[in-house]
C-alpha cells in the first residue's frame, strides 16, 4: 500500500484507489449527503492510471490537472523576467 499527494509517485501502480472521506453524492438528494463519515473514506474511483484518466469528469483526472498547474507555475516563477 502506498499513500501519496504527488500523484506522479503511483502512476505505474497496478491498482489506484481514489478516496474520500465524504459521502457518496449520488446515493440521495437529503441533508446527509456531504456530512463527514467518521468510520473512515469512501472509494470513489480505482483503476490504472490510465484507465481514471479516460473519467474527463473524475477527481484523479481533476488531481492530475491540478498538479500539473500547479507544477507548471513553480517552474515558471522567477523566469519571467526576459533574461
């Protein structure tokens, strides 16, 4: 098992579990929907990593975007100056 933020840590993974620790937004439209689950996290995707990168509409794909966003901006900062 292995636990990671940065996603690039996994890519090769046989297996990626995706967790939440809220629950399911598709199992009823009450007040209950978004409160905490204190018994632990929910799967909400798994697969390969390119298998949850086909999910345009998933959270590994919104994770892996992000990180590259994010990845992209720290490599620019301070290189902006034409020099």
């Amino acid at each position: 098992i292995i636990i990671a933020h940065r996603l690039s840590t996994i890519r090769y993974e046989n297996t990626i579990f995706v967790l939440s620790n809220r629950e399911r937004s598709d199992n009823n439209n009450n007040n209950n929907n978004n409160k905490i689950n204190n018994e632990g996290s929910y799967i909400i995707e798994q697969g390969t990593h390119d298998s949850l990168l086909k999910n345009k509409n998933g959270i590994y794909h919104l994770m892996i975007n992000n990180q590259k966003i994010s990845s992209n901006k720290s490599s620019n900062n301070g290189n902006d100056n034409g020099s």
